[in-house]
C-alpha cells in the first residue's frame, strides 16, 4: 500500500525482514531516546507545578517558626532548601523506574527484533518506508503465544520517526496492521501507554480505540507515574 506525502514521495508499508535489524535497531533506539528527553521535561514540569510540597512546606515553617519564635526567612529557606533535596532525591528514583518503562525491555524483542516477529506465525512487524529509510514500526504479538486459536493480542511498539510525523505514517501502518491480523482471526487489539502521553493517546482514540483501564506504574512523592490500557474490538469496525 502506498501514501502520497507532501513532498510528493511515497511511503511503503511492508513486513520486516532480517535484513531490517540493523537500521530497525536505530529507528528505535533513536525514537526511545527522543521520548525519553520530551517525557523528562514533563515529569520536570509537572514535580514544579505540583503544590503538595509547597504546601507541606508552609505547613512545616509555621509549626517550627511560630512555636520556637525563630526567623522566618532563615526557617522558610531551611525547610524549602530541604524540600528540595528530598523531592529532588525521590524524583531520581521515580524517573529511574520510568525509564525502566520507557526502554521497552517488557517486550523482550529488542535483542533481535526481525527474528522475535518472524519466528512465530503469532506474531508480526511492519516497518514503513520513505525514500529509502525506514521511519516507523509496528509490531504485534498474540497475548498467548502458547495458544494458537488465542483471538486477543497486543501491540508492543509503534514507532514513527519525529521527523516524519503529520505525514500519516502512523495511520498507514496501524491501518495495515489492522487488515492482517483480522485476517489471522484477532478480535481484539490492545495496546498500552502511558497517561501523559497526549499524542499517542490521541491517536489511539482517534482510531476508534477505547480506554478499558488505567493503572499505577510507579509512584514516588508528589508524582505519580500511570499507564492506560486502550483496546480496538475488530468486530465492531
């Protein structure tokens, strides 16, 4: 299937092929690396916007200022300058378990990711191409490779490279991805991401999926880290 784009070249979709690794390695070690960066700057921004610790903060300089008549300023910067140290030493090891999350070594594909997808007929990868260099993956896998009648599976990654988003390659591939696996009798696709991810969230309910549940990641004080399972009934479309 092809995709006019505006700079009047195609997009191919087709399914991955061993000789992919190497630069379907790159496509997603480049594309994680980028999300990690933008996801960083939204976990910064919201541990600011948070008021638990500046609330908690005034709390503790009334009940040691007052009580103890000491100075305000010199207790208001102690106990800020500690709220720092404590938020700031929580936020290491909350954005440690989310990188965790957002390496996607869960899907237990990356060592050899052409190999995992055309190893078992339960399993698939379609890479998109655009003048010659491949810029978006989708992969799925049957949420029980053990049971070859399962009609439920999932999708494990959707990448499209930043540089070539708005041009529907992302759609293309999903589109693609949906007409074979209805044809391997799947019912039922679910993906999951997670909450602060507003984009893919967009795509996803964009294309009909439904937000079935959210739960619990991780969570370090004030910040909590939630993931929310979206699911596409085939049958329905």
């Amino acid at each position: 299937m092809k995709l006019k784009t505006k700079f009047d070249e195609t997009v191919s979709i087709r399914n991955i092929s061993r000789e992919d690794e190497e630069k379907v390695q790159k496509l997603i070690q480049d594309v994680l690396a980028d999300q990690k960066m933008e996801e960083k700057g939204r976990q910064v921004k919201s541990l600011f916007a948070n008021p638990s610790p500046y609330i908690i903060s005034c709390i503790i300089i009334v009940f040691i200022g007052i009580p103890f008549n000491l100075p305000v300023v010199a207790v208001s910067g102690g106990v800020l300058m500690s709220m720092f140290l404590f938020c700031k030493g929580r936020f290491c090891e909350y954005w440690n378990e989310i990188c965790d999350y957002l390496s996607q070594k869960h899907c237990n594909d990356l060592d050899n990711i052409s190999d995992y997808y055309l190893s078992d007929h339960n399993r698939m990868c379609l890479i998109a191409e655009f003048n010659k260099h491949i810029v978006g993956i989708i992969c799925l896998r049957s949420v029980d490779d053990t049971n070859e009648m399962s009609t439920v599976a999932e999708i494990t990654r959707i990448l499209v490279n930043p540089e070539c988003r708005r041009l529907k390659i992302g759609t293309q591939l999903l589109s693609e991805l949906v007409v074979m696996a209805a044809l391997k009798g799947i019912k039922t696709i679910q993906v999951t991401t997670h909450k602060t991810n507003k984009f893919g969230i967009e795509f996803l309910t964009k294309h009909e999926f439904k937000e079935v549940s959210t739960r619990s990641y991780t969570k370090h004080f004030p910040l909590e880290f939630l993931l929310a399972e979206f699911q596409l009934d085939l049958d329905s479309l």
